[in-house]
C-alpha cells in the first residue's frame, strides 16, 4: 500500500486513536503500521478501504479529501473500535494542515514546503484582514506558551530517540502537540511540527526522496519558532506567530506578462502548478492551483484555465502570454488572490528578450543570488516575501557527476561556473530528461530561470529556459526537449572543473555540520558514544571558526553527559539541554552556509578580467 493512496488525516484524529490505545497495543503499533502497509486498497468516492485480512476491512471515510473525525475510521475486526488497526491506518496517512494556505511551498520547496515546502494556494478567497502588531499581544499568553513548550519537548523528544526510535507514538506526541498550537493560534510552530511528522515517516517508509538535511532543517525550525514564542514580543511575537490564513491586499491594476509554469508535487500527496508572471514593474507574481492528487494531477492541471477573473488561458498558456488584471489582490509572497472582486482578460504577452521581461536578466547574478538567499533562508519569516528565482544567461559546458548522480554545469556572468540540477526526479515529469539532453550540448547558449540551491558553490534547481534554437521558451517540468531541438554536437566542449569552487570548497564547518545530522537519525545517545572531539575541534579553530568548535564541544559533552544519584544509578537524560546545544549548532552552521553560499556567486578573478 502506498501512504499517498490514503487520504489526509487531521493531526487530533490520529493522536486521539493513538493516545485512546492500551500500553500494551502501543508497543504493536509500529509493526501493525508496517503491516497494514502491505496491504491493498481501493477507493471509491470518498472511501478508502484496506484489506486487512481475508475477512476484515478497514475504512477511511474522507469527505471534502480529509478525514476529520475518529468515527470516520472504522474498522470490521473482533476488537473494534479499540483496535490497533485503526490507529495504524491513521499513522500510515499523510498528516492533513487545515489551513490550507499552508501547502504550497515548493519541495525542496516541502516545501515549498516547501516549501516544500511547499502548500496549496488560496486562489478562490477573498481578502483577508493582516494580523498586525497592533492588533497581536505584545507578549504570548499563558496558553501560547504551555502549547510551546508542549511543542517544544515534543520536539527534543525526537532528538532524543533519533528517527529509529520515533515511531508513531512519538509523532502522535507531536501531532497533538501541532493541533494544540493551531488552536492557539500558533500557526507557524504548528505547521513546523507537521513538517517534521512528514519527514519522520518519509525516512522510516525508506522514501527515496527523503534527505537527512530536511529534517534538521525542520527540526531546528520547529524547536527554534517553539523557544522563541516565549521570548518575543510585538511585531516579532507575531511573526513568530505565523498567519493561519493569508492576508491578500488590494493591488489596484496590472498588467501582468507570463514566465513560465512549473509543476507542484509535495510529500504530503498534493499535486498542482504555479505560473509565474511578472508586472510592468519588474515584481514577480504567481497564479497556483494546488490540491490533494500527486503527480497525475499537475499533468492534468497544467492545461486547465486558471482561476482569476473571465481569463479562459490554461496555466501553460499563460506562462507565455499576458493578462490585464484589474481590482487585484496579492498576498505578501506574491500570490494573486481570485475573489469576486477581480477582473482580468488576456492580453498581449512578451519575450523573455524584450521589456519588460528583459530587464529580469539585467542584475548581476550575484546580487540575484544575495536576493533569493535572503528568500530560501532555512529560517526565513514565511510571510517576509521575496523570491528564490535566479534569471541568468549561461553557457553550458557539459554533464558532472556528482557524489549523489549527475547534473549540468553551465557558466554565467562574471565567469562564475553554475550547476544546474533536476527540479523532480518524477519519471513522470520531463525534468529528468530536459536535463540529460542538454547536457549533450556544450557550448549552447541559454536564458535560463532556476530556483537558487543554497550551497557552498553556485547551484540552481533548472526550471525554465529558452529554446535552443532561440524560438520560444522551455517548461522543462512539462515540455520534452528532442534531440534534434539541439545545435551540432560536434560544439565545442569546455572543461569542467573538477570539483565546485567557492570560498567554503575546503571549510571545516562541514565536521560541525555532520554531527548535527548525525544527532537526527541516530539520536543523542549515538553522539554521545563519539568519545574525544579534540582534533576535530583544533582543526575548526585552525580554519578561524571558534564558534564552531565551541558549539561543537558542548553538543557532544552534553550528548555524553548523563549523571547519577546517589545510589549510582542513571538518572534521565537532559533532553532539554541537549535541544537547546543541537539547536545552537544547527542555525550556526546554517548562517554561515549562507554566508559561504553568498560569497560563490561573487564574480571569479578569470571572469572579471
């Protein structure tokens, strides 16, 4: 059974089944999750059935595409309904956000979120009244805080455990621990701690697409918002906060010029698209569509008409044309809002060579990159705005294999040497393929738009490009190059470095960074077992980072550090102290990886010559 085949369940439903389960059927419910992940199902409507066995069936009840309520889960065994199929069954299911404005980052973002990530769009609400610092406490009540701090260890128990041992009791915790702080209007700690859930399932299911560093950066977000609703106040407090809604302003008259369209497809099982254009002015906006539905359903939505005003342009056809908006509304990200109020017709688009798209191309890649750096921080404020978006003119110079496959380097501005990688490695989606061809042509010159990769070298997901034959322009998610689109093979080919340059190639923070990853899958005890860090530690301080090496001297004395009472016995650990040194470790390194990644896009000695 695959988890994306379930629908959505809210977090109180499956930390109420776990919470409801005996001691003794809490130890079954790991493997009951994996077994009835063996099993088939089937849907029909709304209903999703799972074979149990040859006799018993188990359903989801998922009206509107979210199971809602415990009684929507029923189960035909003998123990029903305090079984531990049920329980399971919820387990098993992506975790639903109710607030589905919180969907669509892209998943990097997941991430959209991001990203994802990444999260589904409110194209069709009207606009909704800004949370602001005068209307938000100056400081957290007394709930917001006990919802924190339940978040909080919530959080360190993870740490603790290690992914191994965060089985769905653990994420149960987190669960009830999320839904607490949704209803204290703590959407932002909430949706973190949904993230992490997501990240802890994808990485016990053995999900491919799962990465160790994703879930620091969850983590790390999750206990960072969690500790700091307790300490802010005013307009920090609320961002901090977060929005459960996104608030759409009104934005008078545009006249809006089509980019292109990339394909959303996130872990929680939504799938869509989001079209980018770009106003008369240079700011960049995007008109999403967004749903529960995975990969098929952003192949399928792609040639659907967007939803904004009497516009009849499907979503690819509006990446390359235009729209006249009026009455438009946009949230802080820039997403334009589809209320009733809107009015919008086609118009005449633009090339990416003429105005007022041209002018994307005009900054200096470097500043691009200190722009979308300031956008993709691990920690950044959701609502802070700003894209990741890099719009560069390269030269490609071939294929490099990398440690984890593959991918096409290509050089900009200033000599800078990029690597362009696979935005979704969905056979499906033609972003594989666009890639590998092209990495069959170099020597070719392309306008290209990519979403910035922080990175110790410059490094973009590819997302759009113009043709090779320099008629019209690429969606590398949707459109399949061929191989006669290419120019003579016989180009001239340049050489590639042999490995990413940049002012952080050789830094030693990566030994700082390695043992903050290492805490997520193993735990803290197998930190603790490292023993001696001194070497580590002295070569840190030799590279000028003794910050570093402090951060990493306390993490691994207090992964170490257990005491005893007075009869000799072990008395708990200090999970709470561990949190807080792992949490310090991981937005240090995090900040000067940023700072590293910054410094790569500066222009090369060679290239400024």
């Amino acid at each position: 059974m695959n988890a994306d085949r379930l629908p959505p369940v809210a977090p109180e439903v499956t930390a109420t089944l776990v919470e409801n389960l005996s001691p003794r059927l809490r130890k079954r419910l790991d493997a009951a999750v994996t077994k009835l992940g063996a099993r088939t199902t089937r849907r029909d409507g709304d209903t999703v059935t799972i074979e149990v066995d040859d006799e018993t069936e188990l359903r989801l009840h998922a009206p509107g595409g979210v199971v809602a309520t415990t009684d929507a889960i029923t189960c035909g065994c003998l123990l029903a309904p305090a079984c531990v199929h049920r329980a399971a069954a919820a387990c098993a299911a992506p975790a639903a956000d109710l607030a589905p404005e919180l969907v669509d980052r892209p998943t990097a973002e997941v991430p959209d979120p991001a990203s994802a990530t990444d999260r589904a769009p409110l194209t069709d609400r009207a606009p909704t009244p800004a949370l602001d610092s005068a209307s938000s406490p100056e400081v957290a009540s007394p709930d917001q805080r006990a919802a924190a701090d339940a978040l909080w260890s919530a959080g360190a128990a993870v740490l603790e455990a290690g992914v191994d041992g965060a089985g769905a009791v653990t994420q149960s915790a987190l669960l009830r621990a999320a839904h607490t702080a949704r209803l204290r209007q703590l959407p932002r700690a909430s949706g973190a701690a949904l993230s992490v859930v997501t990240l802890l399932r994808a990485a016990r299911a053995g999900d491919p697409s799962y990465r160790t560093a994703d879930l620091v950066t969850a983590l790390a977000e999750l206990l960072g918002t969690a500790h700091r609703v307790g300490t802010s106040s005013g307009a920090e407090l609320a961002a901090v906060r977060g929005r459960a809604r996104r608030p759409y302003s009104p934005d008078g008259s545009l006249r809006l010029y089509g980019l292109f369209t990339e394909p959303v497809v996130t872990d929680s099982g939504h799938g869509g698209v989001r079209t980018w254009v770009a106003g008369s002015d240079g700011r960049l906006f995007t008109v999403g569509d967004v749903a529960p539905g995975g990969v098929g359903r952003a192949l399928g939505v792609a040639d659907r008409a967007v939803r904004l005003g009497d516009s009849a342009l499907t979503h690819r056809e509006l990446g390359r044309a235009g729209l006249a908006v009026a009455g438009a509304t946009v949230s802080p990200d820039g997403r334009l809002g589809a209320g009733k109020g809107v009015k919008a017709v086609t118009a005449r688009g633009a090339a990416w060579t003429e105005p007022p798209l041209a002018a994307l191309w005009e900054t200096p890649p470097s500043e691009q990159a200190a722009r979308a750096l300031r956008s993709t921080s691990r920690y950044a404020d959701p609502d802070g705005g700003g894209s990741d978006l890099l719009f560069l003119d390269v030269e490609l110079l071939g294929a490099v294999r990398e440690s984890g496959g593959s991918c096409l380097l290509a050089r900009c501005a200033g000599g800078v040497p990029v690597r362009l990688t696979v935005a979704d490695d969905d056979p499906a989606l033609a972003h594989r393929d666009n890639v590998t061809l092209l990495g069959a042509a170099p020597g070719t010159r392309l306008r290209i738009i990519g979403r910035l990769v922080p990175a110790p070298h410059p490094r973009l997901t590819l997302l759009a490009c113009s043709h090779p034959s320099g008629e019209g322009t690429i969606d590398l998610g949707f459109d399949r190059l061929r191989r006669a689109d290419l120019p003579d093979p016989t180009a001239p080919v340049h050489p590639a470095p042999p490995r990413p340059g940049g002012s952080g190639a050789h830094s030693p923070l990566y030994l700082l960074e390695r043992r903050v990853e290492q805490t997520v899958p193993a735990g803290r005890a197998a930190l603790g077992m490292l023993g001696d860090v001194t070497a580590e530690t002295r070569r840190i301080r030799r590279a000028g980072l003794p910050t570093a090496a402090g951060l990493l001297t306390a993490l691994c004395a207090s992964a170490a550090r257990r005491d005893r009472d007075l009869f000799g016995r072990l008395l708990p650990a200090d999970t709470d102290g561990f949190a807080t040194h792992w949490l310090a470790a991981a937005r240090y390194t995090a900040a000067v990886a940023e700072s590293l990644c910054s410094a790569a896009w500066e222009p090369t000695q060679e290239g400024a010559r």
